[in-house]
C-alpha cells in the first residue's frame, strides 16, 4: 500500500497556456481529497489559480467529475477542463 502517490496532472485548453504545460506529475498523500490537490495545483502553477477566477473550471478524475471531498487514490488522473466554445 502506497502513502505517497504520484498523480497525473492535465490541463486542457487554456488552462494549459495558464499552467504553460499540457500535463504535470505531483506526488502527493494518498487519500488526499481533491479539494487539497487543487490547492497543491493552484500553489504549484499559479496562472491556473487566475484563470479559475475567471472561469469555471470542471475537475476530473479518471474522466469523471468528482466532488471536493472525492479521496484521491493511487494511479489517478486528474483532469482541469474549462468550459467548451463554439457555437
């Protein structure tokens, strides 16, 4: 059983020009809640914690929205998606 895990961070659309990469690792508690990751994120690429002023932002985990208060497990993905355009 791992305490520490490594999580898979990706950032979609604009949240990767925010963030200046498509995708990160952070290793982090096991069990974390997703609320606390996003504090983790937010600390560790600040643009991202601006543009999520400025636009919704939709949290997934392994492709599903997850609540806050969702316990991060091992091997997890966790994606940050703003709202989709088009017309």
């Amino acid at each position: 059983m791992c305490e520490m895990i490594e999580v898979r961070i990706r950032f979609l659309s604009a949240l990767a020009d925010a963030a200046g990469v498509s995708e990160a690792r952070l290793r982090v508690r096991r069990g974390v809640k997703l609320k606390d990751l996003v504090h983790e994120i937010e600390v560790k690429f600040p643009g991202v914690m601006r543009a999520r002023r400025r636009i919704p932002v939709t949290v997934l985990v392994n492709g599903t929205a997850r609540s806050p208060l969702f316990e991060v497990d091992c091997d997890a993905e966790v994606a940050l998606m703003p709202p989709a355009s088009g017309g």
